[in-house]
C-alpha cells in the first residue's frame, strides 16, 4: 500500500530546490522524471447559492498520475483521464478525444464558474531516496512565485508508521535547512486503498497545502 | 564484288565502295523484328523484377504481344531465308583493324556464345529428334504433324468454349430442355421500387433527445 | 472536442432486416449491437445563474448529458444478442432488460464510466448539405462519493433521461451509421418505467467525426463520404438535414 503526502515551503525563494538538492544528495539513490503539476480554482458566480457552501472548485492535474484531473468541490470529486474507455467508444457514448474537466468548466459553464487562481509547477525534479520517492517542484501564481512543494510517495512496502517517520525526517531536513513555515497534509488512515482514491487523496493533500 | 582498289594502299582508297548487293530489304526488315522482340523481352523482364508484380491479364497481353513478334520475326527469317544464306558480311579495308580489333573480332563471329549453345542443345534434347540425320522431306513431314497438332487443339478449345454459357443466370443445358426464353437468360440490374417510410417525425424525436419534450 | 457531420433518417419496422443487410454490404462490416443510457442534467433552477461570464461574454444555460453504456449481458438477461434482437423491441417495455436494477448499480458503483457532454448547436446556414455540430466531452473515469452529488455541486439538476439501442456500422472510410431505438426512462417515487419514443420503426443516423474543428481536410473528407452515402442510399433511405434548432440543447428562456 503506498502512502502519500504534500508539503508546501512558503517563505523560500526559486533557488531553495537547489539547496534542497544538495541536502538529499547524501541520500539519493536515483533521479527520476520531470514532473509538472497544476491546481486551478473555480468559484462559483451564481447568486443564492447555499450560505453554508464553499463556492470554490477545484481541479487538479498531476504528469505523473496519467495527466488525469482531480476535481474536487466540498467532499464530491471526479478524476478525468484523457483516453476513453473502449465500452464508452462502441457504445456511441463519446466520440473523439476527451478533454479534462476543467476545460468544461473555462469554456462551456463559465456563467456558473470563473477561474480565480492557478498554482503551477513545471519542470519539477524527482528522487530517489533510500525511504521515499520525493518529487520537488517550485510552485507559481500570477503574481509570481508562490513556495516549493515536496510530494512524498512511500514505498509499497511501507506501513503507515514508517512513512510517518519518513515524512518528519523530511520536515527534520527542512528545518535543518531554516524552513520551518512547512504546511503539510498526509495519509492518515491505513487500509487498501484502490488506484483512484489514492488519486483522490493525493489530490486533496495538495489542495489542503495550497488552498 | 566491285570494289578492289585500284592503289595498292588499303588505307587510302579512294573508290567508294558498293553496297548495291547489300540485302538492305532483308536486314532493315529483320532489324526491325529484332527491335519489337527485343523491346517486348526487356518489358516482361522489368515488370517481373518489380517489387509489386503487375496483374496477370496485364503480363498475359505482353506474352501474347512477344509471341506474335516472334513469330513474325520467325516468318521474316523463312521468308529471306535463301538471301540471307547467301549473304556474307566482311569488313572494308578502311575498317581500322589495329585499333578496334576486339570489335571486329565480335562482329564477325558466328560461333554462338556457350549459353546460347545450351539453349539449342537443351531444345533438340527436348524435342526427341536427331535433327541432323533426318532428311528435309520428313523434318517438313514433322512440322505439318505439328500443324496438325496445334490445329486440332485449338478445335478442342473452341468446341468446349461452345458448350459452356459465360453470361446470364441459366445453363446451356436448362436453356435447351426448360423452353426459357432468352432475353430472361440475361442479368441485367435494374432499379429496386422497395422503399422505406417514416413511422415518426425525426425533428420530433430529436427534439426529444434534446430538450426532453414529453411526447 | 469533436466536430460531428451528421444525417439523419428514420425507416419503419418491416425494413429493419434488409436495411441491415445493405448497410452490411455497403460499409463492409457486421452490424454490432450497442446501448447506452443518458442522463440529461439543466442548471439548477434555483440558482440565479449569469448571462455573461466574467469576461462579460454571452454564455447560454445550456444541458449537460451524462451517459454510460448498457452492457448487452444486462440487457438480453445473459443471453447472446445479435441483431435480430432488435426485431423484438416494439414496446415501451424490454422484456429482458430490468431497468430498474440497472440504474441501482450504476447509481451505486462509483467506478462507473461517465461520459459527460455538453453539444453546441449545429451550425447555421442557407446552403447547408449537413449538420455540423461541435460536441465537447469529457470522460468520468470515478468518483468519490456518486458522480449525482458532484453534479449537485456542478450546480446541475436532473432533467430527464432516456436508452438508445440499436445496431452500428462502421464503414472503413470512418463513417459509422447507426439504426437505432430511444425509449424515455421515467423514475418516479420508487418506479422506473420506459416509454417507446421511436413508435413501429428504427431513427437512422449517419456520422462522420473529426477530432479537431480546425482540420479542414477531414472536414472535407467527411462531407464527400457523408454526401456520396446519401447519393447511394437515395430512394431507399432518404438521408436528410434535420432542423437545427431541435437539436439545440440550451435552456430555453420559456422554460
């Protein structure tokens, strides 16, 4: 079962990933892939909704995961990938290529929903460390640079415990390195998890970090 | 022949030489054959080492196109056959034999290549006859038989082409006991009246689809 | 997104078997038996929703389809299906199919397939040959929680639903034809019932669809195909334009 968390560094600058680098070095086994992520949100223009609802949506998109989108409003989200399944094609259900869902939402519901934010990191770096897979990536707004964020994946083998570790020993370092304004969401729960909610999950964490 | 030189020197001869017994007629005609057969050949040869072959009733036309060049060539030959026999080629004396001996020895060998000799073995092999121990009486007897041969075959071909019936929907036996009329034997294809009709409306049932108006 | 040419027809019961049997010839390909149940969603009435976006362009209330297969086991009851089943379907009900256990399990199962799409309206013109509509799709791969209260969330309500099933032919030039049926799905209180929309015979559709609207070369392609098809069909199956504003799916300011 693998375990998943986020951190988000604010109070740093562009150039803290390379300092980040240097630190894992003693640790790194292997680089992995260039990664990128993106988190837009949405927020609702129609009037007399429910005073007690959010009014915010949010979409996720992770290169890692597939390029599928995560999106997520209060406790309802959907994830869609970009191929179609083959019963959905022979069925006369979709016809072409898919898009992901927040392309509906900028071009066909944008009288119900404007987008008012979005954090991205491209070129993100991946590692290998000896406890977790760590992807790094500095995350930008309009307005410019935003913090770094750590995605941190267990290995399979891992319980819960371990990875609970893993995931201080990584705040440890942060700290080491004079971050401390660290926000962090993880896996809390133990239990088999299915490929999808694992995605929902993941999702979440970035957007408890980042929201 | 007329021409020997009145000089004695070969290389400045200044008599044009004569080529009034030249059999032109016979040589411009089988240059001719050669040229078609030739081209035929080297056609076939170019289709068949394509990568894609051509379709066989395009290879079947040049076949027959090649054969009927052959035999007209076979037929030129026969008929110049006592001119040709007597005709004998030689060089001029102001053919430079010191520079160009390897083409003079080419053009006037008549001793075939060893491949062309094998081609001519391997035919009288197949063939059964001793060619040079029959007398011309009976190699004329054998080719009438094959005449013969050919000409009953192609009897055979048309005889049976005659009992078999190429177009239409019944066959020669049936046209002859069942009296069917021949103009029902063609096919001919007409046009269908079968047509389908509309049950509902189809803007109606998009609409449905569409806007969900009750029906 | 795709942009669909599109012909439409509709042929009666009894011309169902040799229909078949041209389309077979002429697309060289077996008829093979597909269905699909569509949920049709509206924007939430009780919500005041903007004409204009926050670019202050006009933006139409407009339907959202949601739809996802039937898979043929459910619907022939296990039995093997070919499409001689279709000859049996001229009620409102489909014997071997219960609907009602049907939508249970789908509503229920959050791994699910969705297909979600929203059409535009066909393409206007005088000297139209086809309709020419952009449709934008998404695919719902799974939910957390059910994709009804994610819809919910979307700011969407139900609006009506409705089954196609019927045979489809797919031409090697990339042309698919379908005859088809369409009852209307009502679930009222705890009662699902079906409704035959397309009374004693079959709709007939034949489309081309291009992935990018911007490839004119296929569009193109696809008319000629489109066209040649209705050339050949002519005086057994007359392919024709249908209205456009039927297949316009906004709200309408009456509703």
């Amino acid at each position: 079962m693998t375990y998943y968390g986020v951190l988000f560094v604010e109070k740093c600058t562009p150039s803290t990933i390379t300092q980040l680098q240097d630190v894992l070095s003693t640790d790194l086994i292997s680089m992995g892939d260039k990664w990128s992520f993106e988190l837009k949100t949405f927020r609702t223009s129609a009037k007399n909704t429910d005073p007690n609802d959010t009014k915010v949506m949010h979409t996720v998109q992770l290169s890692h995961k597939n390029n599928e989108t995560v999106t997520i409003k209060n406790q309802s989200a959907i994830i869609t990938p970009t191929y179609v399944t083959k019963a959905l094609y022979d069925n006369g259900c979709v016809f072409g290529t898919p898009e992901p869902f927040d392309y509906m939402l900028s071009n066909k519901l944008s009288n119900i929903w404007t987008q008012r934010q979005s954090i991205k990191g491209e070129f993100g770096v991946s590692y290998q460390t000896a406890d977790l897979s760590i992807r790094v990536n500095n995350a930008f707004s309009y307005s410019g640079f935003q913090g770094l964020i750590l995605e941190l994946e267990s290995k399979s083998s891992d319980n819960l415990e371990a990875f609970e570790k893993n995931v201080e020993r990584v705040r440890t370092m942060l700290s080491g390195m004079g971050l401390s304004d660290v926000r962090v969401s993880s896996d809390k729960s133990q239990g088999s998890k299915q490929e999808d909610s694992s995605l929902f999950d993941l999702a979440a964490h970035y957007l408890k970090v980042l929201g | 022949m007329t021409d020997t030189p009145s000089n004695t020197d070969p290389l400045q001869s200044a008599i044009a030489p004569d080529f009034s017994s030249v059999p032109t007629q016979a040589l411009d005609a089988l240059r001719m054959k050669f040229s078609q057969l030739t081209a035929s050949l080297s056609k076939i040869r170019d289709e068949m080492s394509r990568a894609e072959l051509p379709q066989w009733y395009t290879l079947q036309a040049q076949l027959t196109v090649t054969l009927s060049q052959l035999s007209s060539l076979t037929n030129t030959l026969d008929h110049y056959e006592e001119t040709l026999d007597a005709t004998v080629a030689y060089p001029l004396p102001s053919f430079p034999t010191t520079a160009h001996e390897g083409l003079i020895t080419t053009l006037m060998r008549k001793k075939n290549i060893p491949e062309v000799d094998e081609w001519i073995k391997d035919a009288k092999e197949t063939n059964g006859l001793d060619v040079d121990s029959l007398s011309d009486a009976e190699i004329k007897k054998l080719i009438n038989k094959d005449k013969d041969i050919t000409s009953w075959a192609t009897k055979c071909l048309l005889d049976e082409r005659a009992k078999h019936s190429y177009t239409g929907l019944y066959t020669t036996k049936e046209r002859q006991t069942e009296s069917i009329d021949d103009r029902d034997n063609l096919y001919t294809s007409s046009v269908s009246n079968v047509k389908t009709s509309r049950p509902f409306s189809v803007d109606k049932v998009l609409k449905f689809v569409n806007q969900g108006e009750s029906y | 997104m795709v942009q669909q040419l599109a012909l439409f027809s509709a042929i009666e019961d009894e011309s169902y078997p040799l229909s078949v049997e041209t389309l077979t010839i002429l697309s060289s390909n077996r008829p093979r038996l597909f269905a699909n149940f569509n949920k049709i969603y509206k924007p939430n009435p009780s919500l005041q929703i903007e004409k204009v976006n926050a670019k202050n362009q006009l933006v139409e209330q407009t339907r959202v389809k949601l739809s996802t297969a039937v898979p043929l086991s459910k619907l022939g009851n296990g039995a093997e299906l070919n499409y001689h089943f279709m000859e049996k379907l001229s009620n409102d009900d489909i014997e071997s199919f219960n609907v009602k256990s049907y939508i249970q399990d789908i509503d229920s199962n959050n791994k699910t397939n969705w297909a979600f799409q929203i059409s535009d309206i066909p393409a206007a013109g005088n000297n139209r040959k086809l309709s020419s509509q952009t449709i934008h799709e998404s695919v719902i791969q799974s939910s957390s929680g059910s994709v009804s209260s994610f819809i919910d969330e979307l700011g969407y309500v139900n609006d009506f639903q409705y089954i196609n099933v019927g045979v489809k032919f797919q031409f090697l030039s990339g042309v698919v034809m379908e005859i088809y049926k369409v009852w209307q799905v009502v679930q009222k209180d705890q009662e699902v019932s079906m409704k035959l929309i397309t009374k004693d015979g079959f709709m007939i559709k034949a489309m081309y669809n291009v992935n990018k609207s911007t490839d004119i070369e296929s569009l193109n392609n696809g008319s000629q195909l489109l066209l040649k098809l209705k050339t050949d069909l002519r005086d057994y199956i007359e392919l024709d334009i249908p209205d456009r504003k039927c297949m316009d799916t906004r709200l309408n300011h009456l509703d």
